[in-house]
C-alpha cells in the first residue's frame, strides 16, 4: 500500500492554526499514478515490509518436512474458509494481468520463492503486466498425481475467474517449477497419449469398470495434454532425468518413510481390484512416492525425460552449478547439469549456485527478462534468446 496525505486549502488553514485534510491509502497492484493538482503523479510501492511480515513465523516452513512424508497433510492443515486445491493468488485477480504460477519443489513451500516474488513485486513493468500465483502441494505424492492436481486447480480457477472466455491475458499463462516442481510443471504441457497409462495397465483404459469418481481420478493423474491457456513454461534446476540423491540409498530410505494418504491411494486399490489388472492393482496398493519417481532408474520418469515440450509453447532453463569446473560435468548437489538439460528449449541459463538457487539475483534477473520477452510478443510463436 501507499499512503498520500492531502491537505486541503493549506494556506487558509494555517493561518487559522487548524489544518485539515484526509488519507488516502492506494493498492500497489491496483493503481499506478495519482492525481495531484491536476497532473498524474507516479505512485511508489515496495512490498518487502509487508511479505517479510507476512513470512514471519509463517506455518508454511513447518508444512515442508510434513508435507514430503505425510500424504495429505496439506489438506489437513488448510482452513475449510481456504481454498482445498492448492492453488493460491497472492493479490485479488486482475482482469488483463497475465498469470505467472510458481511450483515450488521436493519438501518445499511457497514461501521459498519470496525473494522473487518480492523483486518481481516490486518491478513496475512486472507488476503492471502479470499477476503472481502460487501452488502448495503434499510433495511425496507420486508426480502424476501432483501434477493432476495442479492442472485441475488451474483449469477450475481460469473457469471461475472468466466463465465467458473474456480475458485473453489469463491464456498466456506462463508456469515456473523448480525441481520436482519443474516435473509438475512439464506436465501442464504436454501431450503424454496413453503411454503413462500402458506402463501401469495392460487393459485399455475405457475398457476398466470402475466407479466414476475413481476413473476421474485415474484419468486426471495419468493423462496429459497441454493445457490450452499455458504459454510458456521456465524450468529451474529440474531433474528432468533424475535427481543424484533419489537413486541412491538415502533416497530408498526417504521414500520408505513416506505415507500416503489412505483415503486416496488405498480407495483406489480397492476400487481397481475387481478388474483383475495385476499389474494395476500392484501400482495402487504401493504407488511410487516422488523420490521413486525421480530417480533416473525410473521408468515413468525416462518415459517423461522422453516426450519434448512442443514447440508452440516455449520453454527455458536455468540450470545451477556448484563450483567453477565445466558445466557439463557439474551438478547442483541435487540435481546434474545433464539431468536438468534438455533440448527443446529455447534459452538455457547456467548459475553458478546450488539447487536452492530460485532466490539467486541471476536467477530472478533471467525470469524477469524471460518475462517482458513473454509480455511483448504475441505468444503465437516460438521465442528464443538468452544463450
């Protein structure tokens, strides 16, 4: 907020010793300029105060932990007043302001990208052309159903914002992931056909009888195809072909301490369990936790690494890496420079940093160019830039 103080007929009042006058108080995505005597005069704002409050001794940091081991804890600790979905809108909508939604990853939170939601905030050009949201998902879950659950989140809220199809802006989305985030995050934009599906099933999946709430679920965790209002996609330090720690010992160990919600997860089993599919009753009675699904070993996530971005929708990367070494043969701790490249992006941004590296200056400093790049083309056609 901005606050402007005006006094009124000031030269009258003083002399009679009582001045007079009224606040007014300005949203800084709301308004941009303000009259005074006549002329438009630029409104300042700066809202780190504000979020550094907002963060301060925020429950998201106590979500991260739970959130990666517990299934459903996200759901359990939300208010019932709150959204259930996971999908969160940090200022009221803005018809006209393109939706930039932020994925954050592996036991993690929103609230890890306040640096960049703070600088990006706080950039007029940015602020006037985009509005920023973020998702908060349970970070164990397998990634197909994660990602199932943000595409939901997103198509239900395009819906409920512009029933009428009316705000062009809202359909050049654009989606930022970081790590595992980034998985969610290229499931938005592709087209997956049945594949994920016959991995899991050898019966076709029209063919399977089951309640039609468990199809649904099914169907929204296992099918993809790029979701019409997404136009652009950034990846930072993404293991598109595995993350180092998930095909490793410590990994098994941390998803055998995930648990899944059971409501869920143990409702599917038993609904698929008349079909007699083996191979799908034995995926649901122990999906994959997110750790399995991200080790380089794994075939669902080779199959992903498989299927390119098409190129209508632009992608880009940023890649960390620690240490000063060639960047080919480096990693960020978490995740290698060859697991997070891929070749169908149209920019690729090395930081020498490692993987928590979404709050970098750099790193920040290429999504805003990535942005007003997005925000100056019509969003038709494949862009490149920033080698």
């Amino acid at each position: 907020m901005t606050a402007l103080l005006r006094l009124e007929d000031t030269r009258t009042r003083l002399a009679s010793g009582q001045v007079q006058g009224h606040l007014e108080v300005y949203a800084a995505d709301q308004s941009s300029t303000v009259t005074v005597d006549g002329q438009a005069q630029p409104l300042e704002a700066d809202p780190t105060a504000a979020l550094a409050s907002t963060l301060d001794r925020s429950p998201l940091y106590a979500f991260e932990i739970a959130a990666l081991l517990r299934g459903g804890t996200i759901a359990r600790q939300l208010p019932r007043d709150r959204t259930q979905d996971g999908l969160f809108l940090l200022q009221p909508y803005r018809p006209g302001a393109i939706p930039v939604v932020l994925v954050h990853g592996t036991a993690s939170s929103p609230a890890r990208w306040a640096e960049m939601v703070n600088d990006l905030g706080g950039e007029p050009q940015i602020r006037g052309r985009f509005q920023l949201w973020v998702f908060l998902y349970d970070t164990g879950n397998p990634i197909g159903h994660s990602a199932g659950r943000l595409r939901a989140a997103l198509t239900a809220t395009v819906q409920e914002l512009d029933p009428a199809g009316q705000d062009p802006a809202l359909r050049r989305m654009v989606v930022i992931g970081h790590s595992q985030g980034g998985l969610l995050t290229k499931l938005t934009a592709i087209d997956s056909g049945t594949r994920f599906w016959d991995r899991i099933s050898r019966t076709p999946f029209e063919e399977i009888q089951i309640r039609p709430e468990t199809r649904a679920l099914l169907r929204q965790s296992v099918f993809f195809t790029p979701l019409p209002f997404v136009a652009r996609v950034i990846f930072v330090a993404t293991p598109h072909h595995g993350a180092i720690l998930a095909g490793r010992r410590l990994g098994a160990l941390a998803a055998q301490l995930i648990t899944f919600p059971v409501a869920v997860f143990g409702g599917l089993a038993q609904a698929v369990a008349s079909t007699g599919d083996e191979k799908l009753i034995a995926t649901l009675r122990r999906p994959p936790t997110a750790i399995d699904n991200m080790s380089p070993r794994n075939p669902a996530l080779r199959l992903l690494a498989s299927i390119p971005v098409p190129s209508r929708i632009p992608a880009h990367s940023i890649i960390a890496v620690k240490g000063e070494g060639p960047q080919e043969d480096g990693d960020d701790g978490v995740v290698t420079y060859r697991s997070a490249h891929i070749d169908e992006v149209v920019s690729e941004v090395v930081v020498r940093w490692d993987h928590s590296c979404q709050g970098q200056p750099e790193v920040i400093e290429e999504i805003r160019r990535i942005l007003l790049e997005h925000a100056a083309t019509s969003g038709n056609s494949r862009q490149g830039g920033g080698a």
